[in-house]
C-alpha cells in the first residue's frame, strides 16, 4: 500500500524553511518521486529534495523508504564529489513532520541543450572511478546478473499481463548471457537524461538523481541511454554520447549476448513506465516494438 505524505510537500518545505531562517519558497523541479525546492537565506541559497510518499511503488522502486533513498543520494552525491563528478554537495538530512529532506546546494541551470558528448566523457569518468563501499538500495544485495535477471522477468510478466508478448528465454538461459563476456561492474547511475542534469551553456555541472543506481557492467548503462534517446524530451544525442564517453576513457562491448539482455531491460521498462505511470500511446508503441524484437534476438 502507498503511504502518502500527510502534508503537502509546499507545507513541507515551508515548515523547513522556516526552521532553518529561509524565505522566497519556490518549487523548481518535480519527479516521479521527489519535488525539489529552492529556497533563500541570509546564509545564502539552498534546496529541498521532498519526497512524494513516504513509501514509493514504481515501475524503477517497489516497496522503496523514501528515507533509504534520500540517504543513498547524499551518501552518492559526496561519492561524486570526491572523484571529481558534477554534483550538488549534499549538506544535511533532515526530518520535517515524518519526512526525509534532503538538503543541498544550489546549482543553476541555465536551460540550454545538454552537450551529450559531455555528458558522456563525465559518464566514462564514473565508471572508471571506484564503486563507493555501501549497498545501494536498487542493488537488493543480490549479484548484478541476478538482480537483473530478476527484475526484468518481474517487469516483462507484468508487462504481458496487457500486450501480446512473446516468452522470455528460460532463466537459466538468461542468467548464463548476462555473465558472459561482459566488463566488470562498475557503478552506473542508470536515469542520465536532460532532466537529472544541471546545465550551463550545454556543459553538465551536476548529475543527480541516483535512486536507480547498480553496480552492474557499463554497458547496461549504455544500452539505457541509447533507449532513453528515442525520447524527444530526454535531450540526448546517442551517437555524440557515445564519441564523448569513449574519448573520455570509456570502453564497452557491444558484441557480447549480455547485450541485448541490456538493451531489453530499458525497453521493458520504459514501455511499463508508458503504459501506466506516464501514459503515452505513441511512446508504448514503440517501446513494445521494440522489446518484441529484441527478445526475437535472445
């Protein structure tokens, strides 16, 4: 069952506010999960990460605390910070009525096109730094090839509850093809897109947004941003991601059988997110096509 905030997050980020000597109260981001808002102080400015429930159900989070949430994305901020990645520097967790708000600093963005191509050597910078030593929640403390593998019969069973669908290949089948031949893990943030990107003059200054997090092979990773591409409002150029990513040092194969195991995982989930959270007919169409063919290719 979900477990809505009792007060709206606006009463949440005033209360805090008012707490911490700030003023000028302005949402300025919202999420499937969380809301973000900038607020101003004699101190200077700050923001407010809130989450919508205090529980989330989704697609990307089953039976997630928005607390565990909130503290892997501060300890992942201070992570990025510390080698060098883009990021808001996290400043404390507090509790406002119940809730976990995150508090950082503020990074403008200036509203102009993501530069993929920086994006993408930013994103070989993280995956060739080390995996931060904490489980991450998405993680479920299984094995990257196991967690995989679960999760994406979980989403392709749900999926053909509604869609005519061809069957998945037996499990153990596909937990041999993603064990072989891939890179070994790293941590991927698994959502890099225009809207979890702060950006100035197309350069990316923090990356956020890190609740789908594994450390799993850059190549899921990548197969991710090559699905997320086909969404206009994703921002994203694959093939200037892809030159960035390998002049920045990045090194994946795409000839592996793990690959289009990969590659269905984000159309299998992004046709989920189409067809209930975010309904688009257009978008599930073409994420159904797509996840037909691909299983075509196990």
């Amino acid at each position: 069952m979900k477990h809505r905030v009792e007060r709206t997050t606006a009463d949440i980020a005033l209360a805090v506010a008012a707490r911490r000597g700030a003023d000028s109260v302005t949402l300025a981001g919202a999420g499937t999960e969380f809301l973000f808002y900038e607020t101003t102080s004699s101190e200077g400015r700050e923001g407010y990460r809130i989450p919508r429930s205090l529980e989330f159900n989704t697609v990307n989070n089953n039976a997630v605390p928005a607390e565990l949430l909130q503290l892997q994305e501060m300890a992942l901020a201070s992570w990025a910070t510390d080698n060098g990645i883009p990021s808001a520097a996290p400043k404390e967790l507090v509790e406002q009525n119940g809730i976990p708000v995150l508090i950082l600093e503020i990074v403008d963005d200036d509203g102009s096109e993501l530069d993929s191509a920086a994006l993408g050597s930013v994103v070989a910078s993280i995956h060739r730094s080390p995996l931060p030593g904490f489980q991450l929640v998405a993680q479920e403390g299984r094995p990257w090839a196991v967690r995989l593998r679960h999760r994406l019969e979980a989403r392709y069973t749900d999926l053909r509850r509604h869609h005519s669908l061809p069957i998945l290949p037996p499990s153990a089948s596909l937990q041999a093809e993603l064990e072989a031949g891939a890179h070994e893990p790293c941590l991927i943030h698994l959502d890099l897109r225009r809207q979890n990107v702060r950006v100035d003059k197309g350069q990316p200054l923090s990356i956020f947004d890190w609740s789908n997090a594994l450390a799993a092979p850059p190549e899921l990773e990548i197969a991710r941003v090559e699905e997320y591409s086909a969404v206009k409002e994703n921002g994203l150029d694959y093939a200037a991601f892809l030159n960035g990513y390998f002049k920045g040092g990045g090194s994946i194969d795409v000839g592996t059988a793990s690959w289009p195991i990969f590659t269905l995982d984000a159309a299998v989930m992004l046709a989920g997110v189409f067809d209930s959270i975010s309904p688009n007919p257009e978008l599930r169409e073409h994420y159904l096509s797509r996840v037909r063919a691909l299983v075509g290719e196990l």
